[in-house]
C-alpha cells in the first residue's frame, strides 16, 4: 500500500509566490529615489479685503466667505532627471483648496507653475485658516550604484495669479427702499470685467451675523440681483466680485434701515368709513397707501411681461374702491383685478401687471410710474423697466423663460393667498385657479418642441388667465370689516342690546312654557268632566233602575212610571 501524500497549505503557496514576484520585481524594474516638499498655506476669512504678497509661503490674504483667492507657484527642476510630481494638502484649509493641475512631469532643468486657489464656502466663519501644502518629487535613479539627489534640487517661487490681474468694477450698487420687516429687499449691482465675471455674491450684516446671498445675472447684461426677507432694524451690506481669474473686488459697506411690520392700529370702534365720530366718539382715522414693486423689470424689445404689485393699507381707516393704474411707455398693458372694493386696516391687496415694452433696437430703460387710489388717499411709486434691444433668443428660450416668470407669479399670489387666509379670508376658489394654473404650466412645458411651440404657447397664456382669476378672487376674498368695542358709549348700547335679547329669550321660552301649562290643565278639565259624566250615568241609571221596581212592585202609578223616566232620559243628555 502506497504511502498517504501530505498536502502543501494555500497560504504557504500565496506567500511564496508573492516573495518571488516581489524580488522579481526589485530586480528587474528601475529604482526611484523620492523628495517631500512643504509649503504653508495661510488664509484669513473676514469682513474686508486683504492682500499679501510675502513668497516665503502661500498667503491667500483676507477675503470674504464664499469669496477666492488664488496664487501661482513656479517649481523650477534643477536635476538633469524628470520629476513626476504629485501635490497634496493637509490641515482645516485643505478642504477649500483646488490645483489648475496635478500628477505631472518637469523635464530635467526647466520649470513649470500651477495656480491653488482658496474659496471658502459661505458659511464659513471668520477667522484665520492654515494648512501645508505637501508636494512630492519621484526621480528615476540614474545609476543604481549611485543614488542621493543633488542639494536644492527644486527651486519654488510663489507669486499672485500670473496673467489677467485686473480685478472686476461694481457700479450703481441699489438696494429696495421702504423696507418693512417681511418684505422681500432686492440689491442690484452692475458689474464688468475686462475678461470674464466669475461670481458676484452680497454680504448682508444683521446683528453682526453675515449671510451671503449669490446674485443673480439679469439675462445678458452687466446687471446682478439678489433677494432676501428684510428683518426690523439697521443694518448693512457688501457687495464682492470674482472674475474667472481669482481677482476680487467689493463695495464699501452701506446701510439700510427695515421699518417695523405694518400691523392692525389698537381697536377703536369706528363708524363708516370717514374720519373720527361715531356714538361716544372715536379714534381720528387717517388714511395712508404704500405699493411695492420690483425696482428693476428686465424685458426684450416687444416682449409682454407680467409682474405682481402689493398694495398696502398702511392707515387706520378703511380704503374703498382701490385701484390701479401705470403711465409710461408700456402701452398697451392690463391690471388684474380692476378694483377691490375694500382694503382693511393692516391688509395688503396683490394687482398683476401686464406689459408690453417698447419695440425698440438699441438697449434703453424707461421709468414707469404706477398709482394706486381709493376714495380716501392714493399714492404713487416707480421701477425701471430695462428694455433690452439685441436679437432675441430662439423661441424655445423665451418660452422656457416665459414659464419661469409663471412660476414664480404661481409662488408670490400664493403666498399672499396663504397669508391673507390666515387672517380671515376664504381663499378656497384662490387656489383652485392657481392649481389649474399650476397644471397648464406642465402641459406647456410638456408641449414644448419644434411640433409643439403652438400648443406649449397656448397653454403658456391659460395659465396666466388662471392666474389673472386667482388674483381677481384674492380681492374678492379679502376679509370684510369688523367693529372693535372699547367706547364706553358704544359698550353700553351693546350691553344693552344683550339684556334686551336676553329678556326676549327668557319671554318665548316662558310663553311656550304658559301654553304647555295651559294644555295641561285643559286635558285634566277634559279627564274631570269625563270621570263626572260617568258617575252621573251610574247614578241616573241606578235612579232608573229603582223606579223600574217600584213600578213593578206596584208603588207608583204607570202614569208617575212614565213621567219620571222621561225626566231621567232628559237628565243624560
């Protein structure tokens, strides 16, 4: 019988293989000899602009949250050997750093630069930041009996970003006025640059808390706007520019004051809709309209373009009849609604817009002057419509943007839908149009195409007739006016109402009470008088009975017999 074979382990077999690949390796590839050189990096994130331009590290200065800044670095090979490169960071900074490039090769004696730019993010907090630059240096061994690589065999330079220095210009820098706490402010600025701009950011200060807003660039201009909810009180904004070369620039800091929310006036019992009077006299009303309009309404030569317009009651006394009306070249145009008929203290009334502007070649801008009225006061405000005159987009982009202003009409009327209900108004036929205006928007948007731009246009204009609806049933839907009671005159009159209603109460219910009481008493006459009747019958037919025997019996005559039951009969009846 042959012996039994031991069987070799898997991993012995592993490990073996791996030894022998290994010096395989070692014996046939080329060796490389490694350097690691580390550059600091220094970053302050505040409330200002700051440069340093020191090359013994990589100084970003100080910019603001959500700004850039970007330096080159030149490394220069002094060995006759390539150099692949390979470029890390480590530290808090890390994460906000970014290379132009990485993992390349300097040819022996010559040079090459990369740019590293910082962009801390907008939350970032104030303060300094620092991190080390790592960059490793692999060299192929010339000789395998010789190693070791030459003293400085890298140079680095560290200098501002090379080539477009110039940072961008901010001019005609606005901010929304009458601000009240709630509104919607608006900063536009208008910013160039002599390559490309990059980002433009506004930096708003309230209770030394800094929030960036990310503008928005209005079409093709040189125009940006950023929108934020206005919060009471005094505060400030900056304003900075990028350009796509690292270069920054921002305004100086500017303020602007946030008025307290307009609320109802403390309850006075007021009578009609004139000034002061009334039983018991009443507070002096006064009278006083504000509207809100965007400052700037951007639109193409011929272009319709709706907006909405807030109109607010800002006094103490009723508005009637309130209206709207626009002068300027924006012929023709339509309001939705035409008037609404009351407007209460404390509450605001939405009107849209419809505009065309003028048909024109070269970029213009006209000033538009809007007027509400009311019987009692009427006011007045303005915007810049900014026509502009170049060759209009493809039809499919003036669609897309067409739905986009829908959209965001949809959003402000249903807001004001929802604020308005909350304080008494029943808004429920406001937001059936406005989810029909919401649906036409998705069958365009689905229409569009080069077969469809008819139909996508068709259902483009339903949904804004649905809106007109919807801001037509706003002001139908506004809340109608209620009398407050704190005259002492008009409390006692109530008072007295009460007492007077009150005794009316207590007489019906008593009186039903009296007409129960005397149903009662009837039915027990009734039941009496039936119970009489019946002992009657018993005795008069007992009393017959008796004298049924006794004639019998022979005690009285027939004659007496007859007389007397005659007598009973007409007893009975």
């Amino acid at each position: 019988m042959l012996p039994k074979s031991k069987k070799i382990p898997e991993f012995s077999v592993i490990v073996v293989f791996l030894a022998v690949l290994a010096a395989l390796i070692a014996l046939s590839g080329p060796s490389y000899e490694y350097e690691l050189q580390k550059l600091d990096m220094h970053l302050t994130v505040g409330n200002r602009l700051g440069f340093n331009v020191d090359s013994d590290a990589v100084y970003f200065g100080t910019i603001f949250p959500g700004g850039t800044s970007t330096r080159e670095i030149t490394i220069f090979n002094n060995e006759t050997r390539d150099a692949y490169v390979t470029i890390g960071a480590k530290g808090e900074l890390s994460g906000w750093v970014s290379l132009s490039r990485n993992n390349f090769t300097i040819p022996g004696k010559s040079g090459t630069s990369f740019k590293v730019t910082a962009s801390p993010p907008g939350s970032a907090a104030q303060g300094n930041y620092s991190a080390v630059l790592q960059i490793f240096l692999r060299y192929q061994k010339a000789d395998n009996k010789v190693s070791g690589l030459v003293a400085g065999a890298v140079n680095f330079s560290v200098t501002s970003a090379a080539g477009d220095v110039t940072s961008p210009v901010i001019t005609a820098v606005t901010i929304s006025s009458d601000l009240f706490d709630g509104d919607t402010a608006t900063i536009r600025v208008n910013v160039t640059d002599d390559v490309a701009v990059d980002t433009v950011f506004a930096t708003v200060n309230i209770s030394s808390s800094l929030t960036n807003y990310t503008m928005s660039q209005e079409g093709s201009t040189d125009f940006y706007n950023a929108t934020f909810t206005a919060a009471e009180g005094t505060h400030s904004y900056i304003v900075t520019a990028n350009d796509t070369s690292g270069n920054s620039t921002n305004t100086s800091y500017t303020s602007f004051t946030v008025s307290a929310a307009v609320v109802a006036p403390a309850p006075a019992a007021e009578v009609g809709v004139g000034g002061g009077g009334g039983v018991g006299g009443t507070m002096a009303e006064s009278f006083r309209v504000h509207i809100k309009v965007p400052e700037i309404v951007s639109a193409y030569s011929d272009e319709e373009k709706t907006i909405t317009v807030i109109v607010s009651n800002l006094g103490n006394g009723v508005l009637t009849d309130l209206s709207l009306s626009a002068s300027g070249r924006i012929s023709p145009y339509t309001i939705s609604p035409i008037s609404i008929k009351v407007l209460s203290p404390g509450m605001r009334a939405i009107f849209l817009l419809t505009l065309t502007a003028p048909d024109i070649v070269d970029d213009n801008e006209f000033n538009i002057t809007l007027r509400a009225s009311a019987k009692q006061a009427d006011t007045s405000s303005s915007f810049l419509l900014k026509v502009i005159g170049m060759q209009k987009p493809a039809l499919e982009i003036r669609l897309q943007q067409s739905f986009d202003e829908i959209e965001k009409l949809l959003d402000e009327i249903w807001s004001e839908a929802e604020w308005l209900a909350l304080r008494g108004a029943k808004v429920a036929k406001v937001f059936t149009f406005l989810d029909s205006a919401k649906s036409s928007l998705e069958e365009a948007k689905e229409a569009i195409g080069p077969l469809g731009y008819t139909a996508a246009q068709g259902k483009r204009d339903e949904a804004r007739a649905f809106l007109e609806d919807a801001v037509i049933a706003l002001g139908e839907a506004q809340p109608s006016i209620k009398l407050t009671l704190t005259s002492p005159a008009i409390l006692f009159i109530a008072l007295a109402v009460l007492a007077v209603a009150s005794l009316t109460v207590y007489t019906v219910r008593n009186a039903g009470k009296t007409r129960s009481a005397y149903k009662t008493i009837k039915s027990r006459e009734r039941a009496q008088k039936s119970r009489m009747d019946n002992r009657k019958q018993a005795r008069l037919k007992h009393q017959a009975a008796l004298i049924k025997q006794a004639y019998k019996e022979g005690h009285v005559s027939k004659k007496t017999y007859e007389k007397s039951m005659r007598k009973l009969k007409s007893s009975k009846k």
